[in-house]
C-alpha cells in the first residue's frame, strides 16, 4: 500500500474517479509471470500500479462524453481509491440494467457472465431438444457457477457441477439449478460420474484442468466438446497455456473425436453488447442467480485474491472500496 497525491487538474479528455469495486480474478496470476502465456495479457510490471476490472463514479471530467456522477467501468482500472483516466478507455454503464447492483457489471453482466455465454454459445454446440449433459469443473466460483445456469437456459437437459465442499455442492443444486454435484475432495469424482452422467458427457466447461479434468475426459462421449475457460490447476506449474492433456487423455480425446480448443472472449467483442444485454434481462428476470463474496478495503484486496485462487469463496470475488 502506497500513498500519493494526484495532480490538481487534469488534461483535455480526461477524468478523476473514485472507485467503488475492483474485481480479483484467477487470470490476474498468469500476470505474475514474467510472461503472462497470452498476447492479449499483459504481466504486471514490478513497482507499477496493479490493474484490473473496476467500477467507479465520475468526480470530475474533460472528456465530451462523460459527466459528474456517471458510473463507469473499464478492464484495466489501476487498484486505486482515486485515480485520473483516460475517458476513451471507459464505459459508461447504467445500474437499472442489473436492478442496482453495480458490482454485477465485474461479475455475472460483465466479462466474467460473458465468458460463460459466449463460451458455451461459440465452443459448446448445445442444441435444444438434443439431450446433452454438461459437466462444469470449478462449478461454485464465478464462471462455473454463471455456466451451469446458462447451459440450462440454453437448452442441456442435465448439468452437474464439480466443487469441494458439502455446502457448494448443495448451494448448487438448491439455489442454482444444477441436477448434481460432486465434492472431489471427499468424493471419487470418475464413480459419481457414471452415478450422475450414465450417458456420458456431452460438453464440458473446463475450469481448473489436471485430475478432475481427466476424470471427465474419460467420460466424455464422441464427437463431444471441452469448452477451455481456464487451467486453474496449472497456473502455478511452468507448462505452456493450454497446457497439454496427459498422452493418455489426449489419446481418448482424438479417439472420441473431442473438440478442445482455446477460448479467448476478448475474440468476440462484436458481440458483447447483444450478450450484455441478454445477461441482464436474465438476472432481472431471476433466470440467473448471482453469488457474491465481498471484502471491504482496498487493504484486503491480497488477502481476497489468495482465498479466491484458494477456492475459499462462492461465485464472484469484489473488493468494495467506497460507498
């Protein structure tokens, strides 16, 4: 923690925030690397201000488009009280889309609720009526627990999730729709498959890699599909990104014929809008439900990212910073 002053004045299309949430995220540890493994993330550079997605309220402005009081949210919002930004790196966003709940435009109606659509709309191929069963692995965080309720609402018959805790699980199936849950630390995750998938897997939302994904791998049927959110499980090892499937696993992959294939959401901008908007009428309408973890202080915001990556909390970790 470091404090500064910021300047008195600020230049021409520029403007002074306060920010009320900053969002931690298990790809913020790929930028701890001296290579974040991706050309669309950058590292973190050693006694530089950390960033990431942010919301926060417009104090001042000198750019055309934004005014005192407007709420605005970017991807690269440095982890600041205060700060001076360029409005151009800004987007202007209206909280009566999420019922008023301003930290869901980090989470469930912001890059992570599109990762899930656009996910599973570009890499799952679910057709409605087709009977198909998704396994989703890290089911409890942000992502998985966003992706479980949208294959639902996009047609799969049967969705099960994998998380490690008795009380995940039964938030999961209770509160969020799932058909099943498996806790993977105290359960045998390849026997509760066959126990919840007897048909095989039809598409599955990879979250965390390693074991539990090659438990699934095998239970996947031909011409199935692996939709690659994230490697969580790996991020900690020196292995490329995707990291390669164990030769056993990618021996049943090419056999089964099953597709998987990086999936970068930042590739489809084009379409942000339209999934926006439909994110929101889906949490307006309750046809979404939205977990948060909260931790108060821009203090904490360590200590919230470590249980985030720990697997400590549910659905989506915000730091609220001020009122």
């Amino acid at each position: 923690m470091e404090e500064v002053t910021l300047p008195d004045t600020i230049a021409e299309g520029q403007v002074k925030v306060r920010t009320l949430y900053l969002s931690v995220d298990p790809y913020m540890r790929c930028r701890m690397n001296e290579d974040s493994g991706s050309d669309y993330i950058l590292p973190w550079k050693v006694s530089e201000v950390t960033d990431g997605g942010g919301i926060g309220v417009v104090e001042e402005s000198r750019d055309p488009h934004l005014v005192v009081g407007d709420f605005v949210s970017c991807f690269s919002w440095p982890w600041q009280t205060k700060a001076i930004l360029n409005g151009k790196q800004l987007e202007k966003i209206d909280p009566q889309l999420v019922g008023g709940q301003l930290s869901y435009f980090l989470g469930a109606a912001g890059l992570t609720g599109l990762t899930a659509l656009l996910g599973i709309r570009e890499k799952g191929h679910v057709s409605s009526g087709a009977n198909q069963t998704m396994v989703v692995s890290g089911a409890a965080g942000a992502c998985g627990s966003l992706a479980g309720q949208i294959g639902v609402l996009e047609g799969c018959s049967r969705v099960v999730g994998i998380c490690g805790t008795d009380e995940k699980c039964s938030i999961l199936v209770s509160e969020m729709g799932f058909d099943g849950a498996i806790n993977y630390k105290k359960e045998n995750v390849a026997q509760r498959l066959r126990e919840l998938c007897p048909a095989g897997v039809d598409i599955y939302f990879d979250n965390v890699g390693g074991d539990i994904s090659d438990a699934v791998i095998s239970h996947m049927k031909p011409n199935s599909h692996i939709i690659l959110c994230g490697q969580i499980s790996q991020y900690n090892k020196d292995v490329p990104y995707p990291p390669p499937l164990p030769p056993a696993m990618e021996e049943i992959r090419k056999k089964q014929n099953i597709t998987r294939e990086r999936f970068l959401v930042l590739n489809y901008m084009e379409k942000f809008q339209a999934s926006t908007m439909q994110l929101c009428q889906w949490i307006k309408e309750g046809k979404l439900k939205v977990r948060e973890t909260e931790v108060k202080g821009l203090e904490n915001i360590g200590a919230a990212f470590q249980s985030m990556m720990s697997g400590g909390n549910i659905g989506k970790q915000i730091v609220f910073i001020s009122e």
